[in-house]
C-alpha cells in the first residue's frame, strides 16, 4: 500500500511538473489559463497532504533542517551557478535574449535578487529586477510555508477551529500585503496560500469519489470563467474564493486521476512519475534548456527567436520535450556527484 501511494503520488507531481513546462513554452490562451488555476496550488495542496504534522509539529528544528537541505539549497545552488552563465552568454554575448527580456536585466538588481526571492507584483518591476531562473521562486515560498503552517499547528492543532481561524488569518495578511507590500523570499504568498496546506491535510482523510470530481470540475469551469488568468509568482490572485476553490477543486481532479493511471503500470505511467520522483532538477534546469534550444531552433530555422512562442506547435513539444528530457538525462548519469546530487533524488 505504502509504495502503492508513494507511486501516485509521483504520478500527480510528475504530471503537474510536465505541464508547468509546457506552460512557460506555450502560447497564452484558455489551455494555460486552465492550468494556472491548479498548477502551483497543487505543489502546496500536496505539501499538506504529505505532512506529518504530529511528528514534525514537536521538532520543527529538524524539519527546518531537512527542508533547507531539500529546498533552500537547490534554489541558492541553482541561482548562483546560472548567474555567471547568464551574465556572460545571455547580458554580454547576446545569446538567450528572447524570453521575458532577462538579457536586458541590470546585473547588480538581478544579483540582488537572488537573496530577495520574487518580489515583485507587476512585469513592469520584474524586468528590472527579475529572478533570473524564474521557477525557482517557488523552493523558498514552499519552505516558509510550511514552517509557517506548523508553527500555527504546534500552537493550534489541539482546536480545529483555531487553527482553521489562524490559517483564515494567515492567509488574508498574505493576500493584502501582496497586493501592496510583497515580502522578501515570497513570505506573504507563504501566508496566502496556508489554505491550500490545511486543505491538503483534509483530503487525506477523505475518499474523492465520482460527487467530489463533478462538484471539484463544476467549481473549475466557474474558475475558468469568472477569473482572470492567475500568476502565484506576480500575486496576481483576483478573486480570492475562485483562486482558492479553483485551486484545490484543480488539485482534486489531478489526484484523482493520477490514483486511476498510477494503478495502469506502464511505460508512460512509470515515465511521469519518475518525473515527479526527479521534479526538483526539472524545475532547476528546464529554463536553461528552454533558452539554448530555442537558439538552436533560431539558428537552423526561419523562426525569429522573438516569434518561436508563437510559430509552431512542434516546436513547442519538442522544446517542451527537451527541457523535460535532459534534466533527466543529467539526474542519471551525474546524480551522485558534487552539488547535482542536491537536485536529484
């Protein structure tokens, strides 16, 4: 049973993972919008779902410690590796400078921010100061997140209704100081989404059958709807109770059917999980990737490189494919060596 559930649950995150790169490869339009209801949701959704509380609730020392090792040091690792390449190949030589303008970027704020985190709330800010490997945002946030969240259960978890009431609290500081004041390290999406966390800790206890996925896609299509495509990163949440509801209603569906394919043993299901298994250097690498192939692509093709977004669904696949493949690649052969081992599993 154990391994059962360890094995969907890589399913779900190597599924989640797969679209998040298809999603900083694709044109804009309703299938991104539909993912960017659940996709970073999901990842904190799942954090719950995951969480020993009454282990760790006692000793949050030792989980500091061990998400440090899992989270903290793969984002500082990867950030300040990727800085000198980006600085050299993309700022002086003018390689990779077609996505979201990073080869523009003042080097001293883009160095800044890499010990701020994404702190900004708009494009218009981040081009100036932007996370240079953007995805990354997301290892500090999740960190913060859950100490938060266990923090609030060491003091309320004996009461529902407190800790239900503290995380509602939590949650709506996050919200507002987003909108306004967005804190280093993403402390206030860490607040925001403390919701999400304890909705995990809730689905665990509880079997998704037929009526929960048809009330969780109802709730989707009225997400899709009435809320203007979200962006976690830039605090752009809108409506509050479509941002939650859709997310968790998104996050159900994943899970359920990632328990249905996850009991299909084959070569695909075994692919995306071991896609989940290795997301931490998918996550870290993937960008990268992105940037080199679609240069590769400007080369040898027509494509303009500002118009490869746009061009071609083949090549989107296929640049999606790459930026899924090769950080694969690397998690095998160079696994256990120095400094890749803390982005493998």
């Amino acid at each position: 049973m154990h391994k059962e559930r360890i094995q969907w649950i890589d399913f779900a995150r190597g599924l989640v993972v797969i679209l998040m790169v298809l999603g900083h490869v694709m044109p804009s339009g309703n299938a991104l919008k539909i993912m960017f209801i659940f996709h970073m949701p999901f990842f904190f959704v799942m954090a719950g779902y995951v969480l020993n509380t009454e282990k760790w609730s006692s000793n949050l020392r030792d989980f500091t410690k061990k998400l440090t090792i899992r989270l903290i040091l793969p984002y500082f690792l990867a950030e300040l590796i990727w800085y000198p390449i980006w600085f050299i190949f993309s700022h002086r030589l003018g390689f990779m400078t077609h996505l979201w303008g990073l080869s523009e970027a003042d080097p001293f704020r883009a160095f800044i921010t890499i010990f701020l985190g994404a702190i900004n709330n708009n494009y218009e800010a981040a081009v100036k100061a932007p996370l240079l490997l953007g995805p990354m945002w997301f290892f500090p946030c999740l960190f913060l997140a859950e100490v938060v969240f266990l923090t609030l259960y060491k003091f309320f978890g004996h009461d529902f209704k407190k800790l239900s009431g503290a995380v509602l609290i939590a949650a709506i500081l996050g919200l507002v100081l987003g909108k306004y004041y967005p804190l280093p390290m993403s402390l206030d999406i860490s607040l925001a989404v403390q919701v999400f966390i304890l909705a995990g800790i809730l689905l665990r206890a509880r079997e998704i059958n037929l009526l929960a996925c048809g009330i969780s896609l109802l709730v989707m299509c009225i997400a899709f709807t009435f809320n203007p495509s979200i962006d976690m990163s830039f605090r752009m949440y809108y409506n509050p109770i479509l941002f939650y509801s859709g997310g968790i209603a998104g996050t159900i569906l994943i899970i359920k059917l990632s328990m249905i394919c996850a009991g299909i043993r084959s070569k695909i299901s075994d692919f995306i999980a071991y896609c989940g298994f290795q997301s931490v250097i998918i996550v870290a690498v993937h960008l990268p990737v992105v940037m080199v192939v679609y240069d590769v692509i400007a080369a040898l093709t027509p494509y303009k490189t500002q118009k490869l977004l746009q061009s071609d669904w083949l090549v989107v696949i296929f640049t999606a494919g790459a930026a899924i493949i090769i950080p694969l690649i690397i998690a095998k052969k160079f696994g256990k060596k120095p400094i890749v081992k803390y982005f493998c599993n």
